[in-house]
C-alpha cells in the first residue's frame, strides 16, 4: 500500500490504496458512506483507531459486507509473525 500525505488525502474519495480510491474498490460500501463524511473523513483520521470503520450507514447487505471486509484487510497494518527467529545462545 502506498500513501501520499495522510493529513490531506480523504479516505473516501481520493487514490490512496495502490492507485485506487475507495470507491473504486468497494462501491457497494461506498454507497453506506454519508456524503458528508466522503468529503471530510483523511485517511490519516479514517486509519487512527479504524474510526473510517464508524462511517458506515444504513442498510448493509451481503455485498456490502463482503466488501468491507476487503477494505479491513486492505488497509490493516502488517503483523508481526508470531513466530520468532530462533535466537542462539552463546556457549560458555
């Protein structure tokens, strides 16, 4: 994923995700989405504590759904494998 300026860039409008807006992704979704957040929402405060996840409205389907759990997956930050690295220990 690669992000311009997040103070800036709106969440919902604007090509933030690899080229891509959230409405292009997620139209289904996008359509939940109150006008007026669409025009405030950044991606910098949409990201703080997953608040863009509190936009959605309305009646949700299926569909809908579906594609917001895309976008959670899309836009969540990696994790660390639990899995560490075995660390060796030096003889004595």
């Amino acid at each position: 994923m690669q992000i311009g300026n997040d103070q800036l860039a709106l969440f919902w409008e604007d090509r933030w995700i690899d080229g891509c807006s959230v409405s292009e992704i997620t139209p289904a979704l996008y359509s939940c989405i109150p006008k007026r957040r669409r025009k405030l929402r950044t991606v910098a405060d949409g990201l703080q504590a997953n608040s863009w996840a509190r936009d959605v409205q309305g009646t949700i389907g299926i569909q809908e759904i579906g594609e917001y759990l895309q976008l959670w997956h899309m836009i969540e930050p990696p994790r660390p494998s639990r899995l560490a690295a075995p660390r060796v220990l030096p003889t004595l």
